[in-house]
C-alpha cells in the first residue's frame, strides 16, 4: 500500500514508546565468521532484556530457524510466546539501515518510509535483497509505504523528535550515495519524509567503518536538547582529530530556535579485529527501549566508565551492557541490529 507525502510526517525519537522492536536473526558465516553462534547468544541476550517491555518482531528464514530460534530463546528464560517470527528471504541483521524508517502521519497514524538502499555505497551488491524489507513489514502490518529515491541508512541519521537532525557530510554527500545531490536537496527529502526542519552536520565518520560515517556511531540525542558524543583522548589514536571536529561542531551547533545543545564526551572503546586492523567500535551505539538501554561494550577498560554516564543520562531506564566484540566483525553493534516501531 502506497501512500503520497503530505509533508506532515515526523519521526518520533528513539525514546518515545515502541510498539515493537525489529529483528532478524543471524545466520551467515560470511557477516559473523566462525562467530555465528555467538551472535544468536548476543541476539538472545537483547530479546530477553526487551521482550517484556515491547513486542519482538523477528525475521527468520524458515521455519527450522524459527524453531532453533524459539527454542534457544525458551531456553534463556525469555518467552517466545511474545514475540511474532516471520519468515522470509534476507541476507543479513543490519535492519537499522535495511529495515523501514517508521514516522507518525498527521492524523498519528504510523506510515513506514522507505528509502533507496545501495548496500552502504554499492559495496555488498549480494545484500541488496535487503531493500525489500520495508515493503514487506508494510503488507504485514499494514502499514502505508512512502517511496523516497534517496539513497539513505537508518544508521546515517539521529533525530530528537522536535525536528532537529544529525548526519554526516561523509555519508550522504559521499558520491557512492547520492552524487550531485546537495545539502539543501537532502535536508528538503529530510523535512518532507521525516519532518526534520534543522539539519546538522558533521564532517566524518570514525576509521574502517564500512558505512561511511554513520552517526550512530558519532553522536546520539539522548534527550532533546542533550547530546552523547564519541570523543578520543588519545592523540595518537586515528579517531582523535575525527572526532575532535565533530564534537567541536556540535558545541558550536543550535537548535531550530537557536539555543546550544548540551554535548557530553563519551570516552571510545579500542578493538583490533583478528587481522590487526582497528575495528570501528564505539559507546554511542546503543539502543533505547521503553524500560532499557542496551549498551554496547567491548571488553574494554572504558567500557564501564561509558556505562556510567549512560545510566546518568538515562536514570529512568535501567542500562544494560551487551557484549559486541563478536558481532562487530559484521560491521556493526547493537543500534545497528535493531529497528523501533513507534506506539
């Protein structure tokens, strides 16, 4: 079901109350080599936390996965009774950037955006089937589709529900997405898609990182007008003048009526993956639920430190730390895995 822009869609933020959170489960060696199974605990881990506060709707591509699937998260407690499996074709977990954008339509009925997806830039043309999610959550829920011909992740944007928009210059400027696109064109699909009426952006995105440059790992909104930022001590580190622009943009960024944000450093978690090169890893890549914060950790000595300014900024949710040094060899972390349907 096609629906038209009215221009009067806004994206709640990611802490207003979720219907549901979306998932999918993982399965290829080529995203989690030799890490498969310790993928399926991390999602276990994440379904347990969440399934009591928020429906789990959870992509499975037969029903010998559906059944594995159930049966490993009945064995962790949780109660797969509450959640919906629905069986299909994917190719992989990434579902913030393969997944639809859900907004709230003038009369606040949900409608699922759905933008162009090019495999981050054309780079896993064997992912591409992925674009077809959103018009498939569509016909389940029942959802109105809008169409937009921008190339654009869920990763790549951060919102603060009151229509002010983080991005990075890296990503949806990059030749790979949208070439001959300029600022003001995008910002004008943001505003008439996600109802955004400031746009602010950062430069780039950390080192390795795949998609280049999504926010979600640079800076998130945790309230609206309050703002986490990955932020590198170490001057020798390859991120440290990376973000050291970004986190200085960011105190010199305002609001649609031009007050400052408050801008709190988060310190950055340092991995190598096997190969010796750095992984892209960092705090900012959480998920907020209706009770929980799923915090990504990485066996780091940072990592308690982040948690702690997490729990301050959320003192109404309880954060929780979810291990990621297994699934960021696919690329990502806990945000990047998981979608949220608004209420």
């Amino acid at each position: 079901m096609k629906t038209s822009i009215d221009l009067n869609y806004s994206m709640p933020a990611e802490w207003e109350p979720h219907s549901a959170i979306w998932l999918a489960w993982p399965y290829d060696e080529d995203t989690f080599p030799g890490r498969v199974e310790k993928a399926e605990a991390i999602f276990i881990e994440i379904i347990k936390a969440v399934h009591l506060n928020e429906q789990v709707e959870l992509l499975v591509l037969n029903e010998e996965m559906k059944d594995r699937a159930a049966g490993l998260i009945s064995k962790s407690g949780a109660d797969p009774s509450k959640m919906n499996f629905h069986i299909t074709d994917y190719a992989d977990v990434w579902l913030r950037d393969t997944g639809p954008i859900f907004v709230k339509n003038s009369s606040g009925k949900t409608v699922i955006t759905k933008w162009t997806f090019n495999s981050w830039g054309n780079k896993f043309p064997e992912l591409l089937i992925d674009g077809e999610i959103p018009e498939k959550i569509s016909k389940w829920k029942l959802y109105p589709l809008v169409h937009s011909d921008l190339v654009l992740e869920g990763g790549a944007i951060e919102i603060n529900g009151q229509g002010v928009c983080l991005t990075t210059e890296q990503c949806l400027l990059n030749e790979n997405r949208n070439p001959g696109k300029t600022k003001e064109e995008i910002e004008q699909f943001l505003q008439n898609h996600l109802g955004i009426r400031k746009t602010i952006w950062l430069k780039e995105g950390l080192t390795n990182d795949h998609t280049d440059g999504h926010i979600d790992e640079l800076a998130r909104f945790v309230t609206p007008n309050k703002i986490v930022c990955a932020f590198e001590e170490n001057k020798e580190d390859e991120n440290y003048y990376i973000l050291f622009k970004n986190y200085r943009r960011l105190t010199e960024a305002t609001g649609i009526n031009g007050e400052s944000f408050e801008i709190i450093k988060l310190p950055m978690p340092h991995m190598n993956y096997d190969d010796s090169s750095k992984a892209p890893v960092s705090y900012t890549n959480f998920y907020i639920g209706n009770e929980v914060v799923l915090a990504a950790i990485f066996k780091d000595k940072n990592d308690a430190a982040a948690l702690e300014i997490l729990e301050k900024c959320f003192p109404d949710r309880k954060v929780i730390g979810i291990d990621c040094s297994d699934i960021i060899y696919g690329g990502g972390a806990v945000h990047c895995i998981t979608q949220q349907e608004p209420l």
